[in-house]
C-alpha cells in the first residue's frame, strides 16, 4: 500500500543539541557580517531553537541576530526571549518593526510585550496595529501581570447555544484561517450575553454528524476561572483538572479569554523557582544577564537579615562571656547545636510549605501535622542527643554531666526549631505571607539565637554557679 | 435567535471549596454508613475532588469510600490518589474490582498501578484485562518509571503515509469510540514499519477537504523523544517547544507511544518539589500519612551529615582554643561567619542551579559566570564586612585592630563561600549527581568548617604570637 520511494524526501528531525561550537560559530558569523549564512542556519532551526541561541549571545550579537529575522519568525522567536533581553533588544528596533510583529502575536503575548514598551512607542503601536487586537490589548493590559486576567488569550473559538456541529466546524475554519487562533482544543458556548454555558472538545466535532445540535453534546460541568484569580491558583486547577485550556470569565460568567497550559507550565516553574529563592535568600528572581550591581542589590538584603540576627547572636554569647570563660569546651559546640537547629527546622518547613501548596489550609490536618512533627522530632532529637553525647566523650573527652547537658540541650533545640519550622509557614500562610519566606534567613536566625540561648542558659544553670 | 427558557437546566459549576466541614460532614456520614447520602454527594463532584476528599480522610474512612464508587468513577479517582493511600487501598479490594478498573484505565495509569501490586494479584489482573491493553502494559512496565518510556501512554491515532483526510477522520472516530481513546490532539502518520514520519493537528481535518492527502498537510518538521530519555529532560523539551503531546520513538524511530502535557506538569511539580526537599536536606519525598518511624528514617540521614560536618568544626575550634582563651572576643563572632558564609553560598549555589536546569552545560558561560559571582561576591563581601567593622566597635566595643581582622576574615568567608557555591553545582552535574543537592548539608557544612579554618587562622595569626 505504501511506496517507499515517495518518503525519501521526508526528514525527521533530532532535537538541535545546541552547543558552544554552534554559538561560535554564530558569533563568527555576526562578526563577518555573513549575514546570508546566518539566515540559513536559522531557517533550519525551531523559533525555540533560535531564542535560546540569541539569549546566550552577547548583547550586541543578539540584537544583530534578532534583526535578521523576518517578521513571521520574529515573532516566534520574541516570546521565547529572555524578559530583559528582550526590552534591550525591542528599545533599539525602530516602531515600524514593534508594530509588524505585535500585530502578528496572540493576544497575551501582545500585551506582554506592549507593557514593557516606553509609553510613546507602545501607543504608536496599538494606534496601528489591527483595531480589533489593539482593543483586546488595551482591555488585557488592565489586569494585573499574575493574575488569570494577565495571563489570558482574547482569541477562542465560539458559538452560541443554539448551533449545530456544522456552525461550529464553520467557527474553527474561520477562527483557524482567517484570525489565525492558535491551539485550538476546545470550542465554547455561550448565551446571547456571552456567558459561558459550556463547551465541546475539538474531536467532538469529528465524530458527531454535522446537523447534530451542540446543546446535546456539549459538556456543561465547566471548571473555570475569573480575571482575578491568581496565577499560581490558576496553576493548580489546571493541574488538579488535567486541563489544556482554561475559560476566564468575569463576575457574571461573561466569557472574556482562556488560558492555555503552555502559559501555565511557564507560571509552574516560575513558582517554583521562587520558592527555591526564597529559600535560598534571594529577594527576586535573578537572570544571568543582570549587572553585578543588580545582582548585588538582590541578594545584600538578605545577607543583612542574616548578619542583625547573628549580630543578636554574637550578643547572646557575649552576655554568656562569664560561662564560655569557665568551660571553654562549650564554644567548641555552637557549630552543632546552631547547624542541628537549622537543618531540623528547614527540613520541617519545607515539608509544611509543600503540604500547603494547595488553595486552603486544611485546619484539622495542621493539628494532626504539628503532633506528627512533635513526634518526629522528639524520636530525632534523641537519635541525634545519643550520638553528640558519645561523639563528645569519644572525640572531645567530655566529662559526663557536660557531655549530657550537651545532649539534652541539642534535644530540646532539635524539638524547638522543628516546631519552629512547622508553625510560621502556616501562620505566615494565614497572614497572606509566602509560606516559603519561612524557610529563608528570618527563620533561620530566629533558631540561631533560640539555640544559642537554650545551650548556653542549660550550660550556665549546671556548671557556673 | 436564542431562547432563554431552554437554558434553565443548563448549570455552570464553581470550582469545589472542599473544607473541613465538607469533609467532617463525610466522617459523618461514614460512621452511620449512610451509603446513599455519601453516594449523592460524590456524584456532584468532578473525580479530582472525590480523590483530594479521600485523599484527606482517615484511612478506613478513605477504604471505605473509595469502596462506594462505582467502576467507572473508581477509574477517574484512582489515578488522583496519593500513591501511597493508593496501594493500601487497592491492597484491600479484591483482585475483580482491581480487574476492572485497571481494565478501564489508560496504559500508562495501568502500568502505574499494576507495577505496585503484589505479584500474584498483578498477574491475575493481566490475565483478565483486555489483552492487547495487557500486552502494551507488560511493555511499558519494562521501561524505568521515571523515563520517557514510564511516562508514555501506547494509545495514540495513527495513519498511513497514503491515507485522505477522510481516513484520519474514521481513526479518530473508531479510536475514540470504540477504543477510548481521549485526549486527541495529533494524528500521527507512520511508515508501514510503524516509523514515525509526520503528523497533523486535529484542527487540520476540520479546516481541510476530505478527500485531502495528509501528505499534502503533514508536519514533518517533529520533535520526538526516545524511550530512555529521562523524564526531566521530557518536561523541558515539552517546556521549551510548548507542546501538549510528544511523540515516543525506539532507536530506529518506530512510534511507540506519546507522552502528554497532564503528565508533564506532574513531573514538573514532582521535580519541583524535590529540589526544594534536596536543599532542606530530606532523602525523598515525603508525604503527609507516612508514619512518624519513616519520616524520621527520610530526615536523619541529612541530619547525620550536618551532625558529622560539624564535629569537625567543632574539632577546628577546640584545635583553636588557645586563641579563644586568650581572645574570647573571637568566640562571639563564630555564629556570623558561619551564617554569612553559609547565605552567600547558598544564594550563589541556587542561581547556579537554576541557571544549568536546561539540558546542557554552556562552558563558555560557566566562566562568564563565574567570573560575574566573583565580582558580586567581592561586593557583597565588601558591604557585609564594613558593616561588620562598625558593628563590631559599636555593639561589642572591639578593638579596632581586632575588627578590621574580623572584617577581613567575614570578606574572604564570603567570597570563598560564594565561589564554591557556585563551583560545586556545575562539578556535580558534570558528574551526573543532581546539582541541586550541592545546596544541601554537604557543602554548607562544609563552608562552615572553612569559614571557621579562615577566620580563627586569621585572629590566631595576627593576636596571638
């Protein structure tokens, strides 16, 4: 059935692996002005491909790269741009260029990149791209970047209750040729006033006979989302839900855009980058392209937050000059009794913090999880006391009583800063606080200090009297 | 054209709110064993919050109502399970009510499920699944699970290279009626050795005539994975491309099954959530209905790590203590040197971590960033230690000689941290181990026994002769 020799001209194509050997020859090119030969690379390449080559060029390459692009692949490559990147790259293009590839974009990433614009050359913009696209623009820019409402596309597929599969097939021809929707999955029905009364899967309109009416195949247990909800909870739902699209609505189910999972993975993995930084003690996510100054700035006021509570620190110890006078084998255990303190409580928190990660706060489950950690860290502060006891007698020749005033401190600091860090993500997450704040520097000073007192106060009250 | 009344029945859901009461109400009701009330309640609710209820329910509670769900819900519900509720409960069910589920779920849930059964109970399920599905999941458990292969689901649409668009439409009306097949997004077109040539979006067949050769339309232009291919490295690709199905192939480029977005954004939250447990220094995932021994045996081994560490320390300051003794000063300022270098380091490491988390490591950007740590590093270092200068003479009323040394010692700390939290990331990847454990206990022990090494050198030299 099948003719082999009609195949031979039909490729299929490896992932690129782009590598340093390809980004130097890129450069070369640049610096030759071979402009031809890097136009012929990148036709061979996904617009992906290119992004990420321009976003590892230096500056002046990734300008001069990015303007050898014609229109239709510029506007692939500019979303995939890194964000600063890409508002050097856009600063220098002249208006002409900006207008030709945002009229060419989807509506969300239209409004993206509009905002970044100085004021002056974003209105030349909307005042000439398509009229229609200007207005959705215009009214998308109003919501706020992280919300549903900032992350939605104006372009969807619908028609309204009373249509037949044959209207709807109709719908997605014109929606898919004409208007150029991307991913088209689903096609939504609406009411006269626009609300959303339900939707069909693209395949429905496949395998149902053309005069069939909609109402009678159509889904009506919606999910949906309103503008306002926020990206991170859109997240989830999409998730939980196992959808590829979203339906936004406003506070009367009027249909106004959808979201689609590719934008949701992105917000996925900003997220979870966040967190991570948070952790870490990073107050804002940090590109590889930014200034050393910048990066400076994003990370000092952390370290100060580190350095007032060690400064606290510093003064618990001096205020305890007199006891680490009289035993000196004491300083030589502050390094555990902070370190095991930490550990024990980051380890709780980011526990807390994942166990959370949904919309709400399971009340009964963060009693029940609070007697669990008590346990936990009861059972692990003894294993740990144990081993400290017969590591100080056995490496430090500790005398005995000190040996267990060492012990039982390292107890009660384990059970206190795991508690410590099961408790503030939930408080802070009931305070509108990022429950991941609680695994950074804040927290982890605050157990510092805790430990330091109940070390030295338990060494104090045995053996310096 | 649209008539109101018609749409009275028509009702458009909220997403759920399940909250305690909610779920207290169940309690309730299962305790009176008041199965039709229970039943009622779970039949207005989408499968993924029947899952979330159970998943939150005491464990005879959720055997109990998982028990009450009939087939067809049972399938949707069990995949939304936590695994480890997952495998208790179906441990309790006998091996038909296994059977049939298993018998209604995709492969890919399939050999999920099937590869935690106890062997005997596995067997008799794939004996008595339909058994072409039976065959597909014995194939697919060979791969590991967290491979492309374990990811991928063998039930895909596919037609000859010589097929019409007409042909595509019957294979997605008999894939999906007759196999069940759901989300359809591409038709794959494959060689008469089931090679992987191209393929069309479902919208194609809609907006083209039928009688159309999909030759004519195909995309060749594929992006694919094999089997093997880690699934970490899967998500990125998918990530990267925006795609919301990939195409599995085996070495000579046979179709073997796909790979879709719902999948993916699992693993993206799964390996999300391990690099936030690998840096709070947890051995795997832990969930919340583990028991307090095996959350204690997932936390202890890094606390081991951070105890083992820090008796060294402790050995570095006790071959130090007569420079303490003479200088008790130096003692105080253990818990910032420790804590600042241990920031730094972390802040640094992360960045890296993130900064390498596509596929492949840029060499030539790894000394550029380094080079940049380096000069952010000597900032920050800079800023910290004359904060610390002023401090140290306020706070404390240090000798200027000793807190120009302490200072000192707090900028090379700092700098010395910063670099090898940026180094230590980019060896463990080149040694195949995941970077983001250089985040963990390891390296910040160890920056804490060289901060102490640096700093107490550094006052032994200069006061103490």
């Amino acid at each position: 059935m099948q003719n082999q020799n009609e195949n031979e001209n039909i490729t299929v194509r490896d992932v690129i692996q782009i590598d340093n050997e390809l980004l130097q020859n890129i450069s070369s090119l640049i610096e030759d002005e071979a402009n031809q030969a890097i136009k012929t690379i990148f036709t061979n390449l996904h617009p992906a491909d290119i992004a990420e080559i321009i976003n590892h060029l230096p500056f002046d390459d990734a300008q001069y790269a990015f303007g050898l692009l014609d229109t239709e692949t510029a506007v692939e490559v500019v979303t995939e741009l890194d964000e600063e990147l890409r508002e050097k790259v856009l600063n220098e293009l002249d208006k002409e260029k900006i207008t030709d590839i945002v009229d060419e974009l989807d509506t969300d990433d239209a409004t993206d990149i509009v905002s970044d614009l100085p004021d002056e050359v974003a209105e030349h913009v909307l005042d000439n791209i398509d009229p229609e696209d200007s207005e959705d623009v215009k009214e998308l820019m109003k919501y706020p970047e992280e919300s549903a409402g900032g992350l939605m596309n104006s372009d969807f597929i619908s028609v309204d209750i009373n249509a037949l599969v044959k209207d709807a097939i109709e719908a997605v021809r014109i929606g898919s040729l004409e208007e150029k929707i991307e991913d088209i999955y689903t096609i939504y029905i609406l009411a006269d006033d626009e609300t959303l009364l339900g939707f069909v899967h693209l395949k429905e309109l496949i395998i149902n006979p053309p005069e069939t009416p909609l109402k009678n195949i159509m889904e009506e247990d919606l999910i949906y989302v309103t503008a306002d909800m926020d990206q991170e909870e859109v997240a989830n739902i999409m998730d939980k839900y196992d959808l590829i699209s979203i339906p936004v609505v406003d506070e009367n189910k009027k249909m106004l855009g959808r979201i689609t999972i590719d934008d949701v993975v992105d917000v996925i993995q900003e997220e979870a980058a966040e967190d991570l930084q948070k952790v870490a003690g990073l107050s804002e996510d940090e590109e590889y392209s930014y200034s050393t100054i910048r990066i400076s700035r994003n990370r000092l006021p952390w370290l100060f937050v580190s350095l007032g509570g060690e400064l606290i620190s510093a003064g618990v110890l001096s205020s305890f000059q007199a006891s680490i006078e009289q035993i000196i084998i004491a300083s030589f255990f502050i390094p555990i009794v902070m370190a095991l303190g930490g550990s024990a409580g980051s380890q709780a928190a980011i526990v807390t913090v994942q166990g959370m990660s949904g919309a709400n706060i399971w009340w009964h489950d963060v009693v029940k999880r609070l007697m669990k950690e008590f346990r936990v860290a009861t059972l692990n502060g003894f294993v740990a006391s144990i081993v400290l006891l017969l590591a100080s007698k056995l490496f430090f020749s500790a005398e005995l009583d000190f040996g267990l005033i060492l012990s039982l401190s390292l107890f009660i600091i384990i059970v206190n800063a795991t508690m410590i860090g099961a408790i503030v993500p939930v408080i802070f997450k009931k305070l509108g606080v990022d429950p991941a704040i609680a695994t950074g520097p804040i927290v982890s000073s605050a157990n510092d200090i805790m430990g330091l007192l109940i070390y030295l106060s338990l060494v104090t009250i045995f053996f310096t009297v």
